[in-house]
C-alpha cells in the first residue's frame, strides 16, 4: 500500500497531456504543415512521381541516380565554394565588427548595431536586384569604377567562377550584421574584470583577444558557424535571382537548393528533387557534427 499510494498521485502521460491541451493545439499546426511535408518528402524520395500521375516505387534508384548526375555534382562544388567563400570572411568581419562595437571608444553603438542588422531584415529579391546593377559586365557600377582606375573591368556574370563570386558578397553583406549582433552579445556576457586584470599584468590588445575572448566566445562561434552552414548550403534565391533562373554560364551559379528547384518546379520530377533534399540534409547534418566535433576537440 505504501509503494502504490505515490505512484496513484502521480499524473500519467495521459492526464499530462489532457492538463496541457491548449498548448498542444498551439503547435498542431507544426505536424500538418511542417511535419507531414518532411515525411512525405522522404516517402516520395523513393518513387518517380509528375505531380498528377500515379506514383512508382523505385527503391533506391534516385540515389543512385545523383551519383551520375553532372549538373548535381556542379551544385554541389558550387554550393561549397559559395559557402567558404562566404562564410570565412563573413564570420571574421563580424567578430572584428563586434570587437569594436564592445570598445569603450565607440559612440553611437545602439544606431550602429541597427544598420549592421538592416540588411538581415530586407527583401532577398530587392538586395540581389540592387547588387546586379553592380555586378553587370558592361554598365555595372564596379566595373565603371574599375574603369576609373585604369582597370580591366571583369565579367562577373559572364564566367562561372566571378558568379560565384558575385553570389558569396551578396551573402556576406546580408548575414555579416546579423552575426555581429550575435557575437556582440556574447562579449557582453564576458566578466569586465577578466579584462582588468589582464591590462594590470600587462597584457595587450591581442593577448587579450586571444588568450580571453577567442576561448570564452567559443560556444557563440560554434552556433555562429552552425547556422552560417546550414544557411550556406541552402543559397538559393541569390543565385536564382542573380542568374535569372538559368544558373549562369556554365551553371556557375548553380547551388544545390537551386538545382532541387529546378527538378522539382520545372522538370516535375518531385521523386527525385525530393532525393536531393535529404542529400542536403545529411550534408549538412555531416558538417555540423564535424563542427561541433573539431570545437569539443580543442576545448579537451
């Protein structure tokens, strides 16, 4: 009787969800229109299917088929070289940014910390639209300025690798602030007095980055670099925008979102557009796990 008393009082799995009903039907809406598309993505990953037709089972064959798909393997170098190209940069501008915005000596840090994040807030499609007029071969604005300079102006849509290019500055002008914002936080967190005691023992501006705020901003630089891939890998609009949906010369701007696009919405082929989705996914479950793997490693 003694042992069964407190487990009578404690309330089932049941009656937890009867008590906690209204907040089940809140995110409800989740499982019709989030879930239920990501499964039936992976159930369609493993059929041919034109969107109005019957359906048929293939097994692994769209898979397969990505192996031997050039245009694929295109994306996918295309989409990696984008996201070093902008990743790098973009987080170490962003670091050196929050860096200075902490400083004592600079004024005016609530006004500033709302132009780094203006460009995170606009349109896509109204940024890659203003950044064309820039990049244009004959009448773009860097290539008049390149002019000026006695330079040879660069074909920067008009060749595969200057497209890509292209597409990472659109992407490091866009989340730079954004990662700012975030990394400015994360100094903010760190005790003032470590400083102090620092500049007491005579260390300089560089020792202190390195040996206090590189060690205690680790765990914002991971989430930082986590969210900068899971972003990276799925550049689609810039691209798409920029190249006018034809992905560039030589499908210079073909990313791998762009290319599932494509098989997908013009091709119809939703089977095999849904298996490059769960490619991407475990791509970048792969890189986020090498991430957290190689920041643990130096923390031990």
């Amino acid at each position: 009787m003694s042992n069964s008393a407190p487990n009578a009082k404690q309330p089932t799995l049941w009656r937890e969800i009867k008590k906690n009903a209204s907040l089940y039907l809140f995110i409800s809406p989740f499982f019709i229109f989030g879930l239920f598309p990501v499964l039936f993505s992976f159930y369609l990953a493993f059929h041919t299917w034109d969107g109005l037709g019957e359906m048929k089972f293939v097994g692994l064959r769209n898979f397969e088929l990505l192996w031997f798909d050039p245009d694929f393997l295109t994306s996918v170098i295309n989409t990696l070289i984008i996201w070093i190209e902008s990743t790098v940069p973009q987080l170490i501008l962003a670091l050196v940014l929050a860096f200075l915005l902490n400083a004592a000596f600079i004024r005016f840090k609530n006004g500033l910390r709302a132009v780094y994040f203006l460009p995170n807030i606009t349109s896509i499609v109204a940024v890659t639209i203003v950044f064309g007029s820039f990049f244009g071969t004959e009448y773009g604005l860097i290539n008049a300025f390149f002019r000026q300079l006695g330079l040879e102006p660069i074909a920067w849509l008009n060749s595969p690798d200057w497209i890509k290019t292209a597409i990472s500055v659109m992407v490091i002008w866009r989340w730079t602030g954004y990662n700012t914002i975030i990394y400015l936080a994360g100094l903010q967190s760190i005790p003032y007095d470590l400083y102090e005691a620092a500049k007491i023992d005579g260390a300089n501006w560089r020792q202190i980055f390195t040996h206090i705020t590189l060690p205690l901003l680790r765990p914002v630089i991971l989430f930082t670099v986590i969210l900068s891939t899971i972003g990276g890998l799925q550049i689609f609009t810039e691209a798409q925008v920029l190249t006018s949906g034809t992905g560039g010369v030589g499908n210079g701007g073909l990313t791998l979102v762009f290319y599932l696009y494509k098989q997908a919405f013009e091709n119809h082929y939703y089977g095999y557009a849904s298996a490059v989705a769960w490619m991407l996914f475990l791509m970048i479950v792969g890189f986020s796990i090498v991430n957290w793997k190689l920041t643990m490693r130096k923390e031990s």
